[in-house]
C-alpha cells in the first residue's frame, strides 16, 4: 500500500473521532502564472495536520519502511516543546491507537 493509500485511509477514520479535525497538510514548491515560487507549509510539517479536543495534533504517515527526514525530526522536536502531539502512522489503526493514548 503506498504512503498516499495509508493516509487517506487515516483522514477517514481519524475525521470520524469525537472532537477532532484533521486535514491534509500540502507541502513543496509551486508557481504562479507569472513564475514566482511560493512555499506551501514548511519543512518538515506532518502530512496532516489537526486539533483534537483542543490541542494541536501533526500526524507523519509513513509505509512500513518508511523513515523520518532530518527536517520531520526537527519539526516533530518543535512541536513537542510547544505542546503539540506530532506522532507518525503507518496505518489507521495505529494513528487512533496514538491518538486516544495522548488525548483520551
């Protein structure tokens, strides 16, 4: 199952939970019509990110042998001091698991 499969399949079960909001996190290099590059999201941001039950959550899908980026480990480091709950998923099940462990 690809990374794409994996995290759609997450944004369905983990959309459905009580008093959360995920979305899909967009990220990389685009241009305007008149070629000016804009960045979307920052370095090392999760695929998806959220809010649940108030707090601020980051959710890196991966494959089963998919590792973090030098930039994923700085943001997640980021995230964690500033309160937030950044966890990486390799399947739905996994990501609830987290989520209903951190934030009941």
């Amino acid at each position: 199952m690809s990374e794409k499969d994996v995290m759609d399949q997450i944004l369905v079960v983990v959309s459905k939970m009580p008093d959360t909001m995920i979305w899909r996190n967009n990220s990389g290099l685009l241009f305007t019509k008149r070629g000016t590059a804009v960045r979307a999201s920052i370095p090392g941001a999760p695929d998806l990110l959220g809010v649940r039950k108030g707090r601020f959550i980051g959710i890196e899908v991966k494959t089963e042998k998919g590792r973090q980026e030098a930039s994923q480990i700085r943001f997640q480091a980021a995230c964690e001091k500033a309160g937030g709950l950044y966890i990486m998923a390799r399947s739905p099940a996994e990501a609830v698991l987290k989520l209903l462990e951190e934030i009941p």
